[in-house]
C-alpha cells in the first residue's frame, strides 16, 4: 500500500462518533502524518479497529493491562512524546 493511500484510510478511520476522540486522533494524524506515511505505527490500523469507548478508556489509562500492545501509540496519541523525535 503506498503512503498517499495509507494516510486517506487512517485519517478515514480516525473519523469516529466521539468529539474529544476525533480531536486527539485529528492532532495525531496532523504532527505525525509524515511518518505515518512512511510506515510508522503499524499498530495504529488495528487500534483503529476498537470499539470508540474503549479506545477512550485506554488513551485515559494507557497502562491499563489490555492496552499493552498499543502503549506507545496511546502514549503519543494522548500526550504527543514521541512526535517530536
């Protein structure tokens, strides 16, 4: 999948039914947008693929036991650490 066609179906699916989700993701996808296209956050498609609340509770408790595998990206998406490196 090229990176044009990438970067359209995550900022596709970053378009959820909740307001404050929308504006976290929306500001991810704006600061990392060149290395999402590139590649970066493989794991970005799949927690895309969770239910909204969930994916709500876990950028609020990124520890949370269940969020392991996307701790970094919630971490990134909530706080934007790792954006600027």
């Amino acid at each position: 999948m090229d990176s044009g066609h990438r970067l359209k179906r995550i900022r596709w699916l970053c378009r959820r039914g909740m307001k404050e989700l929308d504006v976290l993701l929306e500001n991810f996808i704006a600061r990392s947008e060149d290395a999402i296209g590139r590649g970066a956050w493989p794991e970005l498609e799949d927690l895309l693929q969770c239910e909204d609340d969930l994916i709500w509770d876990w950028l609020q408790q990124p520890d949370l036991p269940d969020a392991a595998a996307y701790y970094p990206l919630l971490v990134d998406i909530r706080y934007g650490s790792a954006a600027s490196t």
